[in-house]
C-alpha cells in the first residue's frame, strides 16, 4: 500500500486491461512531439503471428508491454496523450478495422458496434467521424480517410492509393497485412464460422491481449516523460529526440512549429526517406565539427550555444531556416542517392 501512495503522490496510477479496451475506453492523441508510423511490414507481421499463436493456444493471455499516457496541456482537452505505446495501439487498430471491412457487408451491426468502440466515434463540433485514436499531423488524415472510415466511405479507395509520405506509405502496408491476415484466418471456414471466428478475435484483443497502462494524473511533463522512456531502454530514434527537445522549448506557436518540422522532414524524404538523419548529422558537422551519428541527440542537448538559440519559438523557426537552406542539403542528397540501401 505505501508504494501505491508513492505511485499516487506522483500522479500516477497504473492498470491492467486488453489493449482493445484501451481503445474502447480512451480517447488518444499522439502528440507532435511522437514519431510517425514507424513499424514495417516484418514488425507488423510478427504481431500477427505471435497473437495468433496465443489465439490457437484456448486464447490464453498475451502480454503486450506498457502504454504510457500523458495528459494533455489544455485542461479542455479529454485524450489522453500517448507518450509510449502508439505504435501497438495503431496496428491493434489496423486489425480491427480488417476485420470491421470483412463483417461490414456480412454482419452489418458487429461491424457498426466495432467502429463506434474502437476505431471512430462523431464529434458534433465538425458534424463528423473522428478516430479513437489520433495519430500525428503527418499521419492522421490518410488513418482516418484511407483505413478507419467505412468501406463504403466515397473517397475511400482513392486515398488509400495515395499515400503522402514514407509513414503513410507504412500504414497503407501494415492495413495490405491486417487485410491478408483477416483472410487467412476466415478462409478455411464457412461464412458462418468465419464470422464468428472474428467475433472471437475482437474479444481477444479486448480481453486477453493485455498491456499495463500508466496514466499520468497531475501536471507532467510530457516532454520529460518521453526523455525518462528513452533513457530508461525504450529507445527511440536520434531524430526523435531531437524533435522532441525542439518541440519542448515552444510555449505559443506549437502548431506553427510543427508544420514547419512536417515541412522540412517531407523536403528531406521527397529525395530519401531514410536520410533525415544524414541531413541533420551533417548539418551538425558543417557547424561544429565531427560527430557519430548516435551521438547527435546527446550532442546536441550540451552545446551551450545551440540551446540558447533553441529557448523560444523564434529560435526553432531560425534552426529550421537553417537546416532548409543549407548548402549542404544538396550535396547529401547526391551522396544519398549514390549511397548502397541498408539491408535492415
């Protein structure tokens, strides 16, 4: 008990639940300091197939981590934030919305029932449907058009041919998966059987693949509690730790920032998508000499003078005016493409 008092004392408290039900239950956001959807199709796919490894096993309890949840700075605002968990939560719900596609024109009320608990609910202040669970600017949008509507939705198919950028484009792959994945399991079933079949993988999910969620009750930072997770071993990219210190030192004009932040990155990956990192590091070197690439984040927090230049929104705006239009940019573009693909 004195431990608990501890953990309340902080304004924390935790809990236990399928991560179903941390959809169904939550309203989420993943705030702009997160990285984008990062999981490829093999992450995607060892999910899959260790869920339904435990699923043939008489559905026995599958552990799936923590999921941290922060609130949000705006006392209005009922999501929680995610600071930890997005990408379970987000392919979790590429699933169920495969399976919600594969019911809609054969059970047309679990299919509504599933929708309305876990993936969308109306929001009379646009007179629309918004996700559960909102992913980042860059993301959010092809999640709700491209794989959370309805298969009927009109614009459904052509957004989801059209994927804007490197995390949209593994979003679209990791739903191709949740489709196939919802086929092989029903296909050597009859219709019937099929359908209740799936029926047993939503309570699963809700019931039985379980996650411990750490809720945050009092005035976190949610900044720092991204930086105490990476530092603790949930190790995030360099990159992401530097968006996240960047985003951290903004008081008024996030949403300014963060557009910028979108509009640099999409610059960068229209050429590579895999050298944002590159682009950053060796910016850094034309500034202030050599450093490895695993050290950028770390490097970065104790130059005295890049903090200062980082202290308030104008200083962001000036770093990112910077990073745009160095000459650099242009020759690590030419390197990148010259450059052999990582096997990884």
């Amino acid at each position: 008990m004195a431990a608990n008092m501890e953990f309340a004392d902080l304004g924390i408290e935790f809990e236990a639940y399928g991560i179903g039900t941390a959809l169904k239950r939550h309203k989420l956001l993943v705030p702009p300091n997160q990285r984008s959807y990062a999981w490829e199709r093999e992450h995607v796919a060892a999910l899959f197939e260790d869920l339904s490894a435990t699923f043939a096993r008489d559905k026995h309890p599958y552990f799936l981590g923590t999921i941290v949840l922060t609130r949000s700075g705006d006392e209005r605002e009922e999501r929680r934030e995610v600071a930890d968990g997005q990408q379970r939560l987000a392919t979790t719900s590429l699933l169920i919305a495969a399976i919600r596609d594969y019911l809609y024109t054969r059970d047309r009320e679990a299919a509504e029932k599933y929708s309305s608990d876990f993936l969308l609910e109306y929001d009379p202040f646009v007179s629309d449907s918004v996700p559960k669970l909102q992913l980042n600017t860059q993301d959010n949008e092809y999640f709700l058009r491209a794989i959370l509507s309805k298969p009927d939705s009109a614009d459904r198919q052509s957004a989801f041919a059209e994927p804007k950028g490197s995390s949209n484009e593994r979003l679209r792959d990791a739903s191709h998966l949740a489709r196939q994945f919802v086929g092989h399991l029903v296909s050597p079933h009859s219709e019937r059987e099929g359908r209740l079949l799936l029926l047993e993988w939503v309570r699963f999910l809700e019931q039985k693949v379980a996650v411990i969620v750490i809720k945050t009750t009092g005035n976190i930072d949610a900044y720092k509690m991204f930086e105490t997770l990476n530092d603790r071993g949930l190790k995030a990219s360099q990159i992401d730790i530097l968006k996240n210190y960047l985003f951290s030192q903004v008081v008024n004009r996030k949403a300014e920032i963060e557009a910028s932040w979108l509009s640099m990155v999409s610059k960068i990956e229209s050429h590579d998508a895999e050298i944002v990192l590159d682009y950053v590091r060796h910016f850094w070197i034309s500034k202030n000499g050599p450093i490895r690439a695993s050290e950028l984040a770390s490097g970065f927090l104790t130059i005295a003078g890049e903090r200062a230049a980082l202290r308030d929104s104008n200083g962001v705006g000036r770093y990112r005016q910077q990073l745009l239009g160095d000459p650099y940019f242009a020759t690590i573009t030419r390197v990148s493409a010259l450059r052999p693909r990582d096997s990884q």
